[in-house]
C-alpha cells in the first residue's frame, strides 16, 4: 500500500531518512517520515522567516480590519480562526497572513518560522472538509470552521500565531510539546497556558505534524512582519526557504 501510495502521489522517498518502505510498521509512519538532514535548509538570514512546511500558497496578505482573504471573495475573521476570542485575536488585527495547504505528496512535519516561546495553544473542534483549492473556492470560512489547533508564541516580532487546521477523513494533530492533540475531538474549545517552563523553539525545530494532508495559517502582527514578493498564491514552497521577513 505504501508503495502503491508514494507512486500514486509522487512522493520522493529518496529524501526520507529511510528509503526502505520496509522500515514502516504503518502508513502513517511512512506519511510523517523523517528527512534526510540538509535536504530542506532552513534560511540564514537573520530576520529571515523560514517557510513552516512543504506545500503550496493558498493566499498571503494582510488581515484588514481583522479579516483574512480565503478565495473568491470569502473570508473569515482572525477572532474566529482564533476560536471565537476577540482579545486573543487583537495583536493580529491589520498583521499579515499566509495560508500554505499541504497534499499527500507533501512533507507532513511543521517547523518554526523564527524563534518563539509558547505561550498558548487552543484546539478547536470543528468540521473536516477537505482543504485543497477547490474547496477553498466553494466553502465559506473553511479555515475557520475546520477542526484546527492554534498555538501562540511570543516572538521578536510580538506574537506569532500558527493554526494547524484538520482536514477530510482524519483530524489528527501532533506537537512536539503535548503529543496528539487530536483525535479524540471534543464538543468545547480546549485552552492549554504556559506560564510556567514554556516550551522554546528555534526556527527550524519541529513543532508539529498532520497525520493527514491540511493546512497551515501562519499569522504576524501589525508592522511586523513583510512577506516575500514572490509569496503568492499557487507558489510552491519548501520547508525551511524565506518566504519573508520580520
């Protein structure tokens, strides 16, 4: 199946760590495998922001007036992404956004774009419809309605907000720090503080993985960050590359 997979797909398991297919006791090993080291190098440049995944720009830009551009004239509000508090979703008001969808084919593992202290972290329960482009285009604040775990660093830059959003057929969402998320899904916006021995990231540290294809939604504030010209919808990223600056 594995096998079958990787070829349907196109996926390149000669940048795994392991090529053998044999190595797997699971599809889902072999989905969240492990890179080769130096095969995604993670910018240098010091106030450079590191892309968090491999995929493809669904949109970037700036939130105005507290709302984030989906597709074809939909959107959805920060506060709603953000799980329905509107002081959470304050030091993002008039910030920048970037949505990167991830296929199967892609690296399914998530690493920091700068470096940051976690502050916070909120699973919200919600609906699994796919995330690809065509159903960006059709569904009504997708990203917002979607089962979806938002984690808040404090970073140089002020806060940084990165939403792993679930996706069709499993919602499955690990971190580094608390293990799966998700599944079990609940009824009620969960909220993890980290006051205390918060965790800290480098840019370029895992911080995370889908166990099945979705999205990421990276989220700076006001004057804080710039994007890369060339970030637009439909570019190719990898993880690790400068997609933009703080």
């Amino acid at each position: 199946m594995i096998n079958n997979i990787a070829r349907i797909y196109g996926i390149n398991s000669k940048e795994a760590a392991s090529e053998d297919l044999n190595d797997y006791p699971s599809f889902n090993h072999y989905f969240t495998r492990a890179l080769k080291s130096g095969v995604r190098p993670i910018t240098d440049l010091t106030n450079g922001i590191a892309s968090p995944a491999d995929g493809v720009v669904s949109q970037a830009g700036a939130i105005k007036q507290g709302d984030i551009f989906q597709a074809k004239g939909k959107s959805f509000t920060a506060t709603e992404l953000l799980g329905g508090d509107s002081e959470r979703a304050t030091p993002f008001n008039e910030g920048v956004f970037t949505t990167i969808y991830l296929s199967p084919k892609d690296y399914h593992r998530l690493h920091m774009p700068i470096d940051g202290t976690l502050k916070q972290m909120i699973h919200i329960p919600g609906r699994l419809f796919s995330v690809n482009k065509t159903t960006a285009n059709s569904v009504p604040g997708l990203f917002a309605r979607n089962e979806r775990v938002a984690c808040i660093f404090d970073t140089e830059a002020g806060p940084m907000a990165l939403i792993l959003v679930g996706a069709i057929f499993v919602s499955s969402v690990e971190t580094v720090w608390e293990g799966v998320v998700t599944p079990p899904s609940v009824s009620e916006v969960r909220t993890w503080n980290y006051d205390k021995d918060a965790p800290t990231l480098k840019k370029g540290e895992e911080m995370g993985r889908f166990n099945m294809g979705s999205t990421i939604i990276v989220l700076f504030g006001k004057d804080m960050a710039q994007w890369e010209q060339s970030l637009v919808e439909d570019k190719a990223v990898q993880m690790g590359e400068l997609i933009g600056k703080i």
